[in-house]
C-alpha cells in the first residue's frame, strides 16, 4: 500500500513510518516540524537526542535500503496539502499531525484557540482534499480516549446503542472531554463523521489510550533514528524516577486511563490501513491494551526501578475525578489480529533505566506541571531542560 | 440587568435587544456587521429593507426614550471583546454573533473553515473573557436543535440518562448534525460545558428550533426598527408564494424540525436571562413551541395563502432523511413561564401578504438551493436579488 504519515517527524509518527515501511508499504512523511518549535517555545530538549526529519530520513534509507519521502508543510495550508495528495497518491492517510498535548492546550487562551484551529481546520482540508482527488483514500485519524471522559458506564467503540422511553437508536457515544485540546479531537471525530456521512468517504478514527515505550524494532537500528520520549504518565514517572525526583501523582491519583505500548500502537496503525472500512464508513477503534490508575502505575515504577523512589501526591493541576469508574471495551483491534505487548516488570525497569542513561539532559525545573487549568493564563517558561510536558 | 447582545444587528439579534431595552434593561449591541456582508457577497437583497444599525439605534431612542449602545466590532477581536465587556459590565450576554447558515456553511472549504473558525474562537475569546474579568456573567448562547440531528429516540433537552450493561449516567445527548454551520455550534456546546465546568463559570445553552416570524412589537414602532426577513422554511415558503414560485420542498418533505416564534425567540431570551443557571452550572434549554414537517407546512401554506400556489419537490441538495422519527422534549421554557405563539392560519396568511409587499424585491433565480451538500464546491452567485438562504 501507500500510505502517506501525517505528523511523521513525531513521537509515534516517525516510527510509525518505519515500521510500515519495512512492512513493505510506500511511505511518505508530511510534517510541518511545529513539534521540534513547541519544544524551543517551552525551553525544553527532548529527554533522547533526535536528528532532524532529513537525517532520519537518510539513514533509514542506509539502515533498511527503503525509502521513504518527507514532504515539509503544514496541515493548515490547503494547497500544499492537495499537492502532496496529488503526488504522493496514498491508498491510505494516517493522521498524526495535530497539536498533541492537554497541558500545552491550557496555558493561556492563544494556546487553546491555536490548538483547536490548527487541528481543526488542518482536518477539515484534509477531508475536502480527499474527497477532491480520490474519495478511495482511507483516513485514519488518531483520536484519544480522552474524548470520552470517565462516564460512569462502559465506553464502547464510538458508538452505543440506547434505549429511551420504549425506542432505541445506535448514536455517538457521548463526549466529555478533559481540556481543549481533547476538545479539538472531539470536534474532529464529529466533522469526520460527517463527511464520511455527506460524501461517502472511509474513516478510522483510532480512539488511543496513553502510550509508553520509546523504543521499536526499526528504531532501535540506528541512534539517529530514535524518536522522542513524550513525557506523559508511566514515561514521566520513569524520568522523575531516574533523577531522584519523587513520582507526582495529582490528587488521589485514582485516575484511571487506558494504555498501550508503543509498539503495540504501530501494529494498530498498519491492522487499521490493511483492514480499511467500506465506502462511507467511518468506524471508531478503541486503542489500548490495558487500564491503570496513575497511582498504581506509581507504585509499579517505586517497586521495579533499580533506583531508590518516592511517591508524592501534589495538588491536582487538572479538573478531573480523582476516583471514578472506568471501563473501556476494545475488541475491534484484537478481532483485526493485534497481539498486545502487555506492560511487564521488565519493561518498566527498562523505561527508567533508559531514563537514567539520559538523565544529565533533564532539567529539574521542566518536570512539575506548570499548567494550572483553574486559570485562564499559566506562567511555563523555565530555566531549560527535558521532559516540559 | 445588564444585557449585551452580540450578533445585534442580526434577524433576532436586534429585536432581541429591542424586546430586552423595552422590558427596562440596559442593553448593549456588538456586531461586526458582517452579516450584511455575507448578503453582498451572495449578491441578495434584504426582503423587508432594514437600515444601518447606527439609524436602527437612533431610531430607537427616538420612538422609545430609550437607549441601546452599540458596540462595532469582532468576537474573534480578543482585546475588542474584553475591552467592551470592560466597559458595558454585563449581567448577562445573548450570544447570537456567529456565521448562522448551513448552505452558507457548505458553499466550499473557504466558507466551512470560515464557520467553523468563526464561530469557535468567538466563543472561545468570549468564554475566557468572561472568567478574566466576571464569571459572574451569565452567557446565554444560541445553540441549534440541529445539533441533535434526527435521532431514533426522543431528543431530551442537552443531557439524557442512559443505562448500560447494568449502570447509569446522565451524560451530554448524543450529537449528530447536518452541516459544517451546525457542526460548528456542537462544538461552541462541548468547549462551553467544559468551560463552566473546569472554571465555574455559568451558562445557558438555547438549542433553538427554525425561527418564522418578521415583526415584533418594537420593531412595529417604526420602519426603520424593521429587522430582516431570514428565508427558512416557513418564510421561504412565504416568498415562494408570493412571488407565483412553486414551494420548494426537498425530496419527500418528511423532515420534521422544531420550530417557534420570532416573539417566542424574545420571550425565551429574557426568561433565561431573569433565571440564571448556578455557578458552575451548563444547562441546556430546546427552545422551540411546536414541531412540522416540510411537507406539512408547505401544504399549510397553499391552504391559506390569498394567491394560488403550488408544491413542488425537487432534488434534496441536502444529505438527510426524508421520513424519519422525531420528537424533541421542551419543558424547561415553559416550566420559567413561556406562553408560545402557535402558529395559525392567520399568521401563515400574514406572512404571505408581508412577502407580497416586498415581492419587487426579491430574485427568482435567488430562490432555488444552489448549494449541494454532496460536492465540495458549489456556484453560488445570482444575479441579485432577496432570499438567497
């Protein structure tokens, strides 16, 4: 297949590249590089040093002898985006491109109406351009688990079937998100779902837990090829581990969320493009493999880590139920093949040692949360330093 | 109270204040007046003529005694929003400034990015404005019954309780619209739940129904109080009739909407205004009297209007069902005092016999749809003329 990567110079985008690569798939990588900026503008390094797109680019090519072409440009320019549809000619969109992060969302106002144009707007063209040059074209969209909230019933996949005063109708599971970032997939899961209703186009939109992990099997090839160590959760914990830094867990730490290995995130993606939904479908897949609260996960990094740990509860910086229900369904994936890479002893030892082996470039200072979402404008400059997220 | 109401110079917008200054607030007007834009740019005409809002204000001040201040300017003008609200000091504000046609939203990409950017970072500079200077103020936001789409099961007013493998939330209503325009205000809905959730401040959301209606009893005062003639449904028809035009009904005319009003748009207003939601507290009022299929309002119309009119159905520009279950609950409204105006022959036959005063004005070739929800690009461009909606 073809399949063009939205976001490809990313934390999952970029090894998701590679591994449909060396599955055999053509790949192509569109990236604004507006990640690498979001770190210069918070004053923060990546925790594992990462090459620029081209280098990746090239040492895949001398790593695997497959390439893959980068096309630089931003989401939000249409016209680029149809000229990359025109010469790339995907079968397949997977979509990773989008601001990524709640926290980031929060800080201030111009945060948050940046994030929800950026992802808004940059999928909306992506729609009209499919549906301009070839309606054929499968998008799949990463969404987040988020979008849901913590109801207190079980999350299905998208969609739940309700009975209301003797009738019953399969509507859009209800959304409650947690900040405008989830808003802003919220809000692209509903304009997808329209067009894919309107002009008869295919969507997946790849509903995604927390992931963990930095390493896969391309990236593993070559240092320059390694991808970033987003900072959220079981990753965070494994850095505030490695520099003696106590586990932060905000509030109870009840939060329960859904989770899945990195790895396990690359196999969903390829499971989705080869699998695609028929013409006017859109489908929601739940992504993950596992549910833990933070508290539990904190207690798994103190017991695990070769390095002496403490936890501390700090006030919670988000508005969120510290103790709650939570139940997910996911059968989509699995019923498509996925076998999961379940969270082991061993792979939470690995991620702090790995930390450790990085740990000089953190920066103490980056690893609170400065982003109070009580307040409309967040103070998040800090002296510099890894892990700001 | 202190009432500000943006959109002011619009359909409902300016007899809304009207209604309000005339009930003894002090009522204040923002608009960017694009609205007159979007008819120049559409090359249409309004049916009834309407004068400039600065006219509109003096005119009032002269038939009434009373004041209305206007307030020139954009909702996506963060420092405008918070200068004005610096200096009107609100209690409430009536939020009906955003871009408010479906086909109008379906023209074309520019015009969907358009609606949706417009009508989100409105909002959105609103919301924050409101917790930076009062969160206090209540903000009264026009939402759409058409954000609900046309569901299997009763649509309850925002939020419904379901029951699920044995458990039980009250979670928001499912959403399913039928246009990037209505696309546009599920979004407003999510991003202000959250909003009054995460900072306390407080909301009412009007999903209102289709609005008929031309005069009030304040803009009756005087010709130049005259507000516009906006051709949906009901109105179109009026004009249709008027000007010896078949009434247009779409496919099969099954397609039940809710409906009220224009004075049931004034009173709902003032009723949400006078009973404010606690702190905190987003509530969802369906703001409509009365429900009618196309078919069944065409058909009334032919009945009663004083000229010979036929029914014609043509080609649906719109993707939607034709035959399908509908019925919306509405007791919050009423519960806070509401006494609908239902719709009689009289009034229908009213609304004919204003389209005929006016029928010099109005276009034929303007009247057909020209936008087809199935393309990505229509022509929309008459040759001038009234009703282009």
């Amino acid at each position: 297949m073809r399949i063009l990567v939205l976001g490809g110079d990313g934390y999952l985008g970029w090894p998701t590249a590679l591994h449909l690569s060396k599955a055999g798939h053509d790949v192509g990588v569109l990236d604004s590089l507006v990640r690498r900026h979001y770190d210069d503008e918070m004053g923060v390094d990546t925790l594992v040093p990462i090459r620029q797109l081209q280098r990746r680019v090239a040492t895949w090519k001398e790593a695997s002898g497959l390439t893959v072409v980068p096309f630089i440009g931003d989401l939000t320019n249409h016209s680029f985006v149809l000229e990359t549809l025109r010469v790339f000619e995907p079968d397949a969109i997977v979509h990773f491109a989008e601001q990524r992060s709640a926290p980031y969302s929060m800080i201030d106002r111009e945060h948050a109406v940046y994030t929800q144009v950026n992802n808004v707007v940059g999928t909306l063209n992506l729609l009209y351009a499919i549906k301009e040059l070839n309606d054929e074209i499968h998008l799949v969209k990463l969404g987040t688990m988020g979008e849901y909230g913590s109801p207190n019933i079980d999350i299905e996949e998208g969609f739940i079937e309700i009975t209301h005063k003797g009738r019953t109708d399969v509507l859009p599971f209800p959304k409650n998100p947690p900040s405008f970032y989830h808003l802003s997939k919220v809000h692209d899961s509903h304009n997808i779902m329209f067009a894919c209703r309107i002009w008869g186009i295919r969507s997946t939109d790849l509903n995604q837990g927390i992931v963990y992990g930095q390493q896969t099997p391309e990236t593993a090839l070559h240092p320059d090829l390694a991808t970033r160590f987003f900072g959220t959760v079981l990753n965070r914990f494994a850095v505030q581990a490695a520099v003696g830094y106590p586990l932060t867990v905000y509030g109870k730490g009840g939060q329960t969320r859904a989770m899945l290995d990195i790895r396990d995130t690359l196999a969903c993606i390829e499971l989705a493009c080869l699998n695609p939904p028929d013409a006017g479908e859109y489908r929601v897949f739940n992504q993950f493999t596992e549910q833990f609260s933070v508290r539990d996960l904190a207690t798994w990094v103190a017991r695990v880590a070769p390095v002496e740990v403490t936890v501390e509860s700090i006030p919670n910086p988000r508005v969120e139920k510290e103790e709650h229900y939570y139940n997910a369904v996911t059968t989509k994936l699995p019923s498509l093949g996925l076998k999961p890479h379940l969270l082991t002893d061993a792979h939470v030892r690995e991620l702090v040692e790995l930390a450790i082996t990085y740990k000089h470039r953190v920066n103490p200072e980056a690893i609170r949360p400065t982003v109070n979402y009580r307040v409309t404008r967040s103070e998040v400059s800090v002296a510099g330093g890894a892990v700001g997220e």
